[in-house]
C-alpha cells in the first residue's frame, strides 16, 4: 500500500518493527534501518542494481530479516519542488514493489540528501573509493531520520 503523506503511513507501521529508507537510483539502492523505538536511522548498506525482479528479491529478504515494519523511500523532487523524470521512475519502482510486498510504503522528500551525506563523509574524512562504496547508504540513512524526526513529532502530537 503506497501513502503520499507520512501522516497517513504513521498508523500503518506496526509498533516496534523498524523502517527501512531506501534512496533509490539507477546504479543502486541505498538501505537504511531504523531502530524499533523509531527514534534513529541507521545506514545498513547498498545494492547494486542488475534488474527489477533481482532487486526486489534481495530488498525484500533483506527487510524480511530484520523484520521492518514499513517502507520510506526516498522522493527526488527538484529544488522548486515540482516533480521531474526521477520522482517518475521512484513512483514506477514503489509501484512494482508494492504488488510484491504488504508493507506500507511512503515517500520522503530527498532533496540534498546525497549532498549532505557526501559532506558528513567528507568531515568524517572518509577516503574517496570508500565514499563511493557508502554514500547511498548513508544518504538513505538521511532520508530516513527526516522520516522519523517528523514521526516522533505527529506521536507528541
């Protein structure tokens, strides 16, 4: 089931069953976890990708182990907020998945998420060809904690 907003997936999402967030692109799919109290995103890793049946299967057994409870994907809007060729393809991808998975899934606005993982990597002083083996993942991980930081605060709502 794909939601547009985060108010309607807060309901759908199990309680203590974590998210993942995935920045989707066209190389690779960036994963990230949450914990199950909700509260902090993890990076978890990348899969390259090779064809949609191939990527599903391994995302699918990858959120079937560590038991998750929803879906944030990342939504590539452009800087003016209107949607282009990529939120395109994202929406294609979340609808192929959806007719192979129950859990509920959302988009999450990803606009300078790769920009601010690449500079956290490079403060962390991250090497070059490490950077490019992390940073979907840790981009993934940005995505998802902008998720969970608006979750925490419609819960005190």
């Amino acid at each position: 089931m794909i939601l547009e907003l985060i108010e309607e997936f807060a309901p759908q999402v199990p309680t203590m069953r974590p998210i993942a967030g995935l920045d989707f692109g066209d190389k690779t799919i960036g994963v990230a976890l949450s914990d199950r109290m909700l509260n902090i995103a993890t990076p978890l890793e990348t899969i390259r990708r090779k064809k949609f049946t191939l990527d599903a299967e391994a995302l699918l057994a990858l959120l079937a182990k560590n038991e998750v409870g929803g879906i944030v994907l990342g939504f590539p809007r452009n800087m003016d907020g209107s949607e282009g060729p990529r939120c395109q393809k994202t929406r294609a991808f979340a609808r192929n998945l959806e007719r192979l998975t129950p859990l509920p899934i959302t988009y999450w606005d990803e606009r300078l998420s790769t920009v601010a993982a690449e500079r956290a990597l490079l403060l962390a002083d991250v090497s070059r060809a490490k950077r490019a083996d992390v940073i979907d993942h840790v981009a993934a991980g940005f995505i998802l904690q902008g998720a969970l930081d608006r979750l925490s605060h419609l819960r005190r709502q």
